[in-house]
C-alpha cells in the first residue's frame, strides 16, 4: 500500500508533469488566464488521461507486445487518445458549451498534448501493473491540473498588479511558470 502512496505523491508533486518533465506546456500557458477554463482543461485532461492510460496499456499488454508490434506504439496510442478526445469534446459541446467555448482550440490540442502521451508510454516504459498504471494515470493529471490551477490563480492576481509593460502575459507568464518550477524542485527530496 505506501508503494502506492508513493507513486501518487511521485507523481504528482515530485515528478510532476508539466513542471518538472515540461511536457504540456502549451495549454499551460495558454488555457491558464481564467480560473474556469483552467479547471475545465485540468478536469478534461484527468478523464482523457485516465482513459488514455487504461486503454493503451491494455492494447501495450494484450494486443503490441503479444504479436511483437511494439514499433507500432506511439501510432496506436495517438490514434487512442485522439478517439478519446473526440467522445470529451463532443460531450462539452453538447453538455456544456461555456466551457467548450473556453476552452477553444486547446481542447483538440489535448490529442497532441505530450503530456497524455508521455503519461501513456511512462505507464508501459515502467511496467506498471493494473493498479499502478491507474494510480499513475490519475496522478499525474492531477499534478498537472494542481499546476495549472495554481498558475491560473496567480495569473488572475498578476493581472491585478502592475506589470511592467515588457513583462506583461507571456513574458510574466513564463517567469512565473519558472519560479512555480524551482518550486515544485523543492519536492524532489521527498522520494
């Protein structure tokens, strides 16, 4: 059981996707400005990362490895992540169109989002059993969507302060995401 608990806390605060392995920074940056489509891109990750991860360990396992066709991996886990990301976006389109609307074209991004895809092949690069590969499939999303609702909260602040002109959106943005980075350096320790 701590094994567990260690892969979760690893996984999400140690090795933390997006600010240690900077995979995802693209809807880092650019979802991060308001706190909802934060939340909504965090939550849209989680699902598809969790999926993503059972689905394409499953195919690793019973389908890639079994007939020797492991070259054939990263076409068959973009191709899964890709289905999946459409059954998301056509479910806040119809559901919730506020946050389809948010969200914009960083939602089909999340198909070409390194960040699920890197997920997907630590999952079968580690050999994580079943439960592993799910506890790690939903913590490292977690550790994203933590990131990025961090950021996105210290983002709304900045736009409250004065900023000097140079530094403002992108520029403050990356210094920030720099200094969340050192920050979340700080946990490397811990395992």
């Amino acid at each position: 059981m701590g094994d567990y608990f260690f892969l979760m806390v690893s996984a999400i605060f140690v090795n933390n996707i997006l600010l240690i392995q900077y995979l995802g920074n693209c809807p880092f940056l650019g979802t991060s400005k308001k706190m909802e489509t934060a939340v909504g891109m965090a939550m849209g990750v989680i699902f598809v990362l969790v999926m993503a991860g059972t689905v394409t360990w499953l195919v690793e396992r019973y389908l890639l490895k079994p007939f020797n066709l492991e070259f054939l991996r990263t076409m068959a886990f973009i191709l899964v992540i890709a289905t999946l990301v459409q059954f998301v976006e056509m479910f806040l389109k119809k559901n919730i169109p506020v946050l389809y609307i948010g969200l914009g074209i960083y939602l089909p991004l999340i198909t070409t989002n390194c960040a699920v895809l890197g997920v997907c092949f630590i999952n079968v690069n580690e050999d994580y059993n079943f439960l592993q590969m799910i506890i790690a499939s939903l913590a490292y999303p977690a550790g994203f969507g933590l990131a990025l609702i961090l950021f996105a909260g210290i983002r709304e602040r900045i736009t409250l302060g004065r900023v000097p002109k140079p530094f403002r959106d992108t520029s403050i943005g990356l210094a920030t995401a720099g200094l969340m980075s050192l920050a979340f350096f700080g946990f490397k320790g811990m395992v």
